[in-house]
C-alpha cells in the first residue's frame, strides 16, 4: 500500500476535476517500482508552487517515481479522445495518473501529474512506463519554451525506477513529473460529447470556464463565448510558436490543451535552417505537422472542438453549426494579427506599415533559398540594426544585402534610436534554442550515468537572450553533413 509523504513539503490539494462525472476519469494509483532515485528537481518550479524543496528533496525519488503520494492527492487517469493523424480514436492516460491539483499560495491552480508512472485502465496494450531520455527531453524542452516566453507545461522533476523499458532495445525507466494550468484537451471535450450522456459535457464545459476563462462565466451562450477564447489563445500560442521556429511533431487533438499552453512533448524540435516543410517526428511521414503546417492544423483541431459543443449552443442545430462556423472562420485572421505583430518586433518594427510582412517573408525566402540558420539570423540583425554602416550584410551575399537596404529603409521611417531598435530586438530573438544536436547529446550523455552536459543545456536555454560566455556553445546548428534529424514519441 501507497504511504503519503510527510506533510511538511507544502503541499494543498484539490481534487476539482475528480469530482467531476467519473465518466471523465478512472480511479487509480501509480504503480510502485524498485529502485527508485531523484535525477533532477527544479527548485524555481517548486518554489512558485509554494513547495519546500528541501523536504522534496528528502521525500524525493519514493514521491515523485510512484512510490508514494502527497497528502490530499486522489490520483486518477483522465479519459479522452482524439484524432489522431486524422483519425478519431478513443485514448485516455495510459502511462500517466493526476494526483490533483496543487494550489499556491497566492491561490493559482495547477495540475500535478505523473507521466511514465505505470499501467492505467487506458494503456491499452502499452506498459504504462516512460524512458529517461524523453522525460528529460520534455523537462529541458518544457524549461525553454518558459524562458521563450511561450505558454508551456513545466516539469516539476525527473526521477528514475530503477527498472528498464522495452523500446528498440532496453532503456532505463523514469518518471516525469508534470505541472500545468490543466490537462483539459480538445479531445477531452470530443470524448465526453462521444459519449451522448447530456449532463456531461454542460459539466466539463463549466468546469474548463471556471479553471480557466471565468469572464465568460455569465455569457448568454457559454459554449460560444468559450470557443471563442480558445480559439483566441491558441492562436496567439501558435503564433508564438512559429516566431521561435518550433515544431511540435504531433498536433493530434488530444494534445491541444484549452488552457492555451503547450503540452506533451514527444517528438518536437526547433528549425535550424529555414524550411516550413520541415518534419522531424518519425512517424509524420507525409508531413502533416510540418513546420508551416502547424496553423492550418491548429485550425483544424479547433473545428473538431466547435463540433464537439454544438450541442449547447443555443437555437437549433442549423444556427448552432452555423454560428461555429463562423467563429471558427476568425482564426486565421487572429493567427495572422499575433504572428504579423511578432514579426514586426523580430525586425525591431516599431510602427506598422501596409509592406511589414512581405518585408518578413522576403527574409524567410532567403533562409529558405540559402538554408540559413533561422534563429542565429534573427538574431544577427539586432547586431546589422545598430552598425553604423549596412557593409556587413553584404558578407551573406546580394540578396542579402539588397533586403538589409529595404529594411534599413523601414527602420529609418520610424522613431527611435538604432541602439533602441537592437536592445528591442534583443527581446524577443534569442540567441539560445533548445539546439537539437545539444539535447541529443546532452539526453545521450544522461543514460550513460553523466548529467553535466544535461546541466550545461539547461543552464544555457534558460538564459536566451542573455550574451555570456558560457551560452556560446548552444547558439549554433549542427556541423554541416550531420543529416536530417529525426525524434520519436518515446511511447
């Protein structure tokens, strides 16, 4: 039997969402394992939760591999569903459990979850268990994408089992410990449509408001006035996205969160050079999720959601679908404002002007043409926005200067100094990524039993906009001939 944790950590549960129609959820604790052993605990994430990390530290590796579970925690796996490539299936959580929801102490909510912490009702065939590097692949994807400034999922700690998992060839197990606003997914709200119980999705539906869009809490038409908040912050998400070169890999619906955060990172990556028809995921063989794909997708995911609500829209079905239609309709516009608006920060565009974004696409052209390095270009510019001369553009050949002309040319229309434009600039283009090569050796160097090249990554993108020193090795691509890169789900 399961033996809480001392109490003395700091933990305050609520368990919101299991007392929600069990139809949603099933009952059930992590599996125990052998030898379990604390691998990294991110001391800035437990502090915003209102958590001692000294007594996380003690409680440690039993805690967060499954072992035991905090005081006031009611695990549960979460059911939903999703289209998957396309494809509707029933999931649910088959590898992870929700102990519940911590509340801080300035009385926000996140959920805590366990991801590799043993067989649920929903695993399927699978063994319910995750492997190390994938764990530490999300915990150093997750803490960069914070430091981006991107609505993310954080990871709480990494903790090994002592047991291995059966991929490709034997690795070693881990435990991911997973914070978030919820883990409340588009396919959540497919799944409890799907099941045509009428008192369901009305309850889910006032359940994700409250947690997280109270201001629609009182409109005529709840389930409108939602969908039209998700469809705003994902948007603004996916935008965000793109302006840092990310790729999710799988934008199934079941890993779109109504919260607006990023969640679930299995097989993602960053561009290196420029091309939207970039894929790294091995199972997206016909580029589905490509790079440039990724808005069309987001787009089409939100349509399921608004199908999976029609039924609380006020009026008669004919009105309701038409009225998803068209709120569903606005989001390519929404997209386009959010990612115009950070193009225009990336080139240090102050002022709006009718040609800002040919002016940015004219750049991606070259990235693409030249195979340029996406981030260390945006990041080069700040340095081209404040010289005293455009010679230096020229040393990337003709195009490339020809276009600096145009955008010195802009910049010279608007107010401000040149060290004003570059110090903006530094703002919002980074010169650290999470670099895929840099993860792969740093998650390589991790299964052999060596954590400082992990250290070195994470301390890097947690700073990626700062020049110092010790980030120098973590601001370029891979040696020219490496190869195309490829990532794996880690199921």
């Amino acid at each position: 039997m399961l033996a809480p944790t001392p109490p003395d950590a700091g933990w305050q549960f609520d368990n919101s969402y299991a007392r929600l129609p069990e139809a949603l959820f099933t009952r059930t604790m992590p599996v125990p394992v052998s030898a379990p052993r604390l691998v990294v605990l991110n001391d800035p994430v437990a502090a915003d939760l209102g958590l001692d990390t000294a007594a996380l530290r003690e409680a440690g590796a039993a805690l967060f591999a499954g072992n035991e579970v905090p005081p006031g925690a009611e695990p549960i796996a979460q059911a939903y569903a999703g289209h998957q490539f396309g494809h509707f299936t029933n999931l649910g959580d088959g590898r992870a459990i929700l102990l519940g929801e911590q509340l801080t102490p300035d009385g926000r909510r996140f959920d805590i979850q366990l991801k590799g912490s043993g067989r649920t009702p929903y695993s399927r065939n699978g063994d319910g268990r995750a492997a190390l590097g994938p764990m530490l692949r999300e915990y150093l994807i997750s803490e960069g994408m914070h430091a981006l400034g991107i609505p993310t999922s954080r990871s709480l700690a990494v903790a090994t089992t002592g047991e291995a998992v059966l991929r490709e060839r034997p690795l070693p197990g881990a435990v991911l410990t997973r914070v978030a606003a919820s883990h409340i997914r588009v396919g959540t709200f497919e799944y409890a449509a799907a099941l045509g119980d009428p008192a369901l999705l009305p309850a889910l539906l006032d359940h994700a408001i409250a947690r997280h869009y109270p201001e629609v809490a009182a409109a005529d038409d709840k389930a409108a006035a939602f969908l039209d908040a998700v469809i705003e912050r994902q948007a603004a998400l996916i935008a965000r996205w793109m302006l840092v070169g990310f790729v999710h890999g799988v934008m199934n619906t079941d890993n779109m969160a109504v919260s607006g955060e990023t969640i679930d990172y299995g097989p993602c990556a960053f561009l290196d050079a420029y091309d939207p028809a970039t894929t790294f995921s091995s199972i997206d063989r016909d580029g589905r999720y490509a790079y440039g794909s990724q808005p069309g997708i987001a787009h089409w995911n939100l349509a399921r959601l608004a199908e999976s609500l029609l039924g609380l829209v006020p009026g008669g079905e004919e009105a309701a679908l038409e009225a998803a239609k068209s709120t569903i309709a606005t989001f390519p516009e929404r997209f386009e404002r959010h990612y115009l608006a950070g193009a225009r920060a990336k080139l240090g565009l102050t002022t709006e002007e009718p040609g800002d974004r040919e002016l940015f696409m004219a750049v991606l052209r070259w990235m693409h043409e030249t195979g340029a390095d996406f981030t260390a270009t945006f990041a080069g510019l700040a340095t081209q926005a404040e010289a005293d001369t455009p010679a230096s553009c020229g040393a990337a050949g003709a195009a490339f200067a020809a276009w600096c002309t145009q955008w010195r040319a802009r910049l010279a229309r608007q107010p401000g100094s040149p060290a004003d434009t570059a110090a903006q600039m530094g703002r919002v283009n980074p010169l650290v990524i999470p670099r895929n090569h840099r993860v792969e050796e740093a998650l390589t160097a991790a299964e052999a039993g060596d954590l400082a090249p992990f250290e070195r990554v994470l301390a890097a993108i947690r700073r990626p906009f700062d020049d110092t020193p010790d980030n120098q090795p973590y601001r370029t691509g891979p040696l020219a001939g490496c190869g195309p890169y490829r990532t794996f789900c880690g199921t």
